[in-house]
C-alpha cells in the first residue's frame, strides 16, 4: 500500500464513529478500496479502486453486504464443482493418452524419416521432418536458401512435445521464419541395455541425415535441457559436429550453483550418491520411471506446484481449464530410461561433473573435450529458472577456457542471452519467448556466426515490447565480455568428495543389494508400482474409471456451464480470495526456504566442515 492510502486509511481510522446506512456505505466503499490496493500490490500494478459489482438483490445505491455474499457463495460452489470436474477431465485425459501409447504432442503435421529402434545400435529414438503448419505445407513456408533446424526435445521424464507443444513454439516460429525443421522424439519405453552412447549414435545419424538432404547447409543444433547437453556430447566428441548450437535452459556445469536458490545440485550428497538412482532402476524391472524426475521438479518449488498451480485454476476456472488441461497432458506423460543410461547420466554428469574436467569417456579411448567445439554456441539461460539457473548453463567457460585470450586463441564464439524472470519450462514453451528471443535467435545466426571469436551476451532492445515485433522494431547487439566475469566461487572439494561417497556407496549397493533386488522384480511388479507412483495415482485416481462418483461431478459441471453466473474480476470477495492466496503461497514459499537452509547447512555439515 503506498503512503498516501496509508495515511488515509489512519486519518479514517480515528475520525469519530458513525451510524446510520449512509456510514455503512462508506465503511463498505473504504474496505473495497483497501482490498483493491492489497491485489495490487500483490501484483505490482496499480489503478483506481473497481467499481462494485451489482447483481441480484440490490438497489441503485449498490449491493447489500448479503447480497455480495450470497453472489459469491454461489460463484464458489460452481467454481469448486468446475475445479473437480477440470481434474477428472485431466485424469481421463491421461489414461487415453497412455492407451494411444504416448505419442509425441505436437502441434504440427510430421513424417518419420528414421526409427532408431532399428539401427545396428538401437535405441528408442526417432528422426521426424515438420511437413505442415496448419494448412500451409512445406513448400510453402520452407526457404531453400535457409539452413535446417533440428530440435532436441530433453528426455527428462516426460515424453517429447514441448519445443512444438503450440503453433507459437520453437518449431512454430523457426518454420514461420523459412528453416526446414526437423524434431527428434523418443519413445516411452527404453530399448533394454541402452546406453547414452547409443543414443549418442542415434543422434549424430540423425543430424548425418539431414545433412544429407540439405548438402552444404550444416544444420543448426537445437537442443533443450537436456537434449542441449546431449547435443554437446556430440559437438565435442572425437568425431566432432558442424553446425551452430542453441542451448536452451542446458546444464554444462552440474555443482555450480547460487547458496540457497539452487538445492537440487546438492541433492546428489544428501542422498549418498547414485545408489538410490540404481535400486529405483532395479526396482522397475532395468527401467527408471521418468515420473520420480518430475517429482523432483515438483519438490523444488512445492508451493507453486502443489498449492498454486490449483488455487490459480480454482479461481479462474473459467479462462484457464483449457490451458491447464493443454499443459497437463503433457506433464503427465512420463518416459521410461534404462538403468544402464539413467546411472550413466547421474554418475558422470549430475554427481561426477565429468563433462567441463574433460574426464567423460562416452566411447572407448575417446574422452569429450569441451575446447573440441569449433562451430558457434548460442546459450539461453534465465534467473527465473530453478533447474538449470544461469550458473550451470555457464559456470563451464571458465572451467574450460583460463581466460578471455584463451578463449580468443581456440578460436571460439560463444553468445549467451539471459532472461530475467521465465522458468525453466518457460524458455521452451512460453509463446512470448518464443516470438522474441527465438525468433531473434534464428533472424541472428548469420551475423553470430560472422563475429570473431571471443564471448559475448546478446543483447535485444525492445522499444514497444510487443512479442511479435520484428526487425527493424527491435534491435539485437553483441556485446563484448570477458570469461573471467563468469567465475563463481563454489566449494569444489566438498562435491568431489560427494563424488567419492557416491562411488564408493553405489559400490557397495552393486555387490551386496543389486543382485537381490534384481531377482524379486519383474514386469508384474514394476508394472505395479509405476500405476502406484504418486505423480501417476494422483492424477488418474480421480477419473470416473476409478472413482465411479466422479459421473456425478461431471452432470453438475454440465448443468453449470450451461446456466453459469461468474462474478466480475473485480468483485471485493474474488479479490480478498486472491489475497488469501497470495498469502498462502508467500507462507509456503517461506517454509521451503527453511527447508532448502536446512539442506545447506546439513550439506556444509557432511562435505564442507574442516575434517570431513
């Protein structure tokens, strides 16, 4: 509340008490304006108090406070029978997503061209070409002169989509700017034994084909979280990768990391290492359920998965059932790895940090070297993301190149673009990130490639701050920076020796509790225990399949919608209930902090202390 209205509301405070209606209407006015500036500065915007709604049961002078919470109660119960009805829809979306064997959720019209569950070295991966924009194909959007984009979806526990989840996408705006684009997707479930080289395989005959059908055109690498790290490993092995590479939201450098906004790098310590990682793959038959890797993202920030994701749809049913049931599906979809690819990410990434020391050995003798990149790296990053924060998408240049010269001499470009505030799904998927940074990324190749080797940040000005700009409304600079500025001071030894830990517990859990736990799990029991993970039981328990009582839910959503009485936006009582929330959320929001302090200070304790 800003001072002004603040020493109104005292100078109201001590004015002498008045009776009579005409009093009462000003108290009533004065707590509307009050619950008015209270939204607003919640949100960080500002204007006049709303006018009160009138509805039924009121005169010309306004409504009755009886009035107002009759309208309101009435608006809650339909509110709260839409609200169940949206997560029952959501449940029977899920189930019938799983029947189709969870296809990839794009948003365009595609043909396969390679499947390499049939390659010499399978694995569940496929090559897909974007043939359709909704009713324009190929020919028509497709300039020949234009380089091919290929996009890397990460397969990080749910299915593959999300870089064309929606027309303004990745895939969207690079086929709207005239590049052939091609989309590599997986399958749910893992060819047996598969390993990350095998992948890796997958992948460089992937890119081998499309350059084959665009020949003198090396294509553009477009790789998000951790289809950007893969697309490093292929950059940077002894075969080596042409082509420009766009790392979105892409971890590099795994124990880097801002003391109390990124726990989940210390995760790997507290749990004692990779074990865990290789009983869960046991338990599930030699497959790793994706859904315990949405969980984490969950767990991360609790009080806005949990609490208010939903307490946001309850309030505005009806504008965002259709966007939380467009995103649900997709979040709902969980992929299958292998154990044997699972336990080489997490013991050579996440716990070893193996990629910027040069130590990931992916095929015999043939250790990735990060110097071995010679074409350029486009980085995306955002402060906003809890996953991959601007840290670990970057912390790997000064551990690789010593300084700026060093980097000069390799002959290297690097570009960096940092966002302030989307999330880590928000780079992939956010329609307004799209339109901008995407799409400024894509009209930039020519001249990020024409720079001379060096770092820079890329720099977009936006005058009118319309998304759909495009050039010359908008300006994009390159902005000189030396790698010396990205250093950051992390406790090194205490993750090495999270490293050692890991090694020497996962040893220990390989010869005495592998063997058993192997022997008493089968597709019965694995089958058993993905249905009761709760990131699946949750979700599905609530359709009327499960929970026969749901029918009934779903007659009185019907009946609502068609006689439904909303109450505006502005009404005193739906701005108190966001208020209540924003509280709520703020309340949880300081419990997790308690809760990530607890893990810092437990981590600095084991790995950090003099002697340990």
């Amino acid at each position: 509340m800003s001072e002004k209205p603040m020493k109104n509301a005292l100078r109201l405070q001590a004015a002498p008490v008045r009776t009579g209606r005409r009093a009462a209407q000003r108290k009533r006015e004065h707590e509307a304006a009050e619950l008015h500036l209270a939204a607003n500065a919640a949100s960080g915007t500002e204007g006049p108090p709303p006018e009160r709604a009138v509805g039924q049961g009121t005169d010309a002078r306004g409504a009755t406070p009886i009035g107002e919470y009759l309208e309101y109660q009435r608006d809650f119960l339909e509110r709260a029978v839409l609200f169940w009805d949206t997560l029952r829809q959501r449940a029977n979306n899920m189930i019938a997503h799983e029947r189709a064997g969870l296809p990839p959720l794009l948003a365009f019209k595609y043909e396969t061209l390679l499947d390499a569950r049939h390659f010499e070295r399978p694995a569940n991966y496929a090559l897909l070409r974007i043939t359709e924009v909704g009713e324009d194909c190929w020919d028509d959007c497709v300039d020949p002169d234009k380089p091919p984009v290929v996009i890397v979806d990460p397969r990080a526990g749910h299915g593959p989509g999300i870089g064309g989840f929606k027309r303004d996408s990745e895939v969207g705006i690079a086929m709207h700017e005239g590049y052939p684009v091609y989309f590599v997707v997986f399958f749910p479930e893992p060819v047996p034994g598969q390993t990350l080289s095998d992948v890796l395989h997958a992948l460089r005959r992937f890119v081998e084909e499309v350059a084959r059908r665009h020949p003198g055109k090396p294509p553009v690498l477009y790789g998000n979280c951790q289809g950007g790290w893969a697309v490093t490993l292929l950059s940077a092995s002894c075969e080596g990768m042409a082509g420009t590479s766009v790392l979105n939201g892409s971890p590099l450098s795994y124990w880097d990391g801002e003391p109390g906004v990124n726990p989940m790098r210390l995760a790997g310590g507290l749990l004692g290492g990779s074990w865990l990682t290789h009983f869960t793959a046991d338990l599930g038959d030699g497959r790793f359920d994706g859904a315990w890797l949405a969980q984490n993202f969950e767990n991360l920030q609790p009080e806005k998965a949990l609490w208010e994701k939903h307490a946001h749809l309850f309030n505005r049913i009806d504008s965002e059932r259709e966007r939380f049931l467009e995103f649900e599906r997709w979040w709902g979809g969980f992929y299958f790895l292998s154990r044997e690819e699972i336990l080489s990410i997490v013991r050579n990434l996440f716990i070893g940090n193996e990629l910027e020391q040069g130590r990931l050995e992916i095929e015999p003798g043939c250790m990735v070297d990060l110097r071995r990149i010679a074409h350029p790296l486009v980085i995306f990053a955002s402060y906003g993301d809890n996953i991959t924060p601007p840290h670990q998408a970057l912390g790997w240049i000064p551990a690789v190149y010593e300084d700026t010269e060093d980097l000069k001499r390799a002959g290297q470009r690097i570009v960096y673009l940092t966002h302030p505030r989307t999330g880590h799904l928000g780079i992939f998927v956010s329609a307004s990130v799209a339109r901008l940074e995407h799409r400024a990324i894509l009209e930039s190749l020519q001249e990020i490639e024409a720079l001379p080797p060096g770092l820079y940040e890329m720099k977009i000005d936006n005058p009118s701050g319309d998304p759909d700009c495009r050039k010359p409304q908008y300006q994009v600079r390159f902005e000189p920076r030396r790698v010396e500025e990205l250093q950051s001071d992390y406790p090194r030894e205490a993750f090495e020796q999270v490293r050692q830990v890991s090694e020497f517990n996962d040893k220990l859990y390989r010869v005495f509790a592998s063997p058993w736990v192997q022997a008493f799990s089968n597709p019965w029991t694995s089958e058993t225990l993905k249905w009761l993970h709760p990131m699946r039981f949750s979700r599905y328990v609530l359709s009327e399949a499960f929970s026969p009582w749901m029918r009934g839910v779903a007659m009185l959503a019907d009946a609502i919608e068609q006689n439904r009485h909303h109450l505006p936006d502005t009404h005193p009582l739906l701005l108190r209930e966001r208020e209540a929330i924003a509280k709520t959320t703020a309340f949880l929001k300081r419990l997790r902090e308690v809760r990530d302090a607890g893990h810092e200070s437990a981590f600095s304790l084991l790995f950090d202390s003099p002697g340990s």
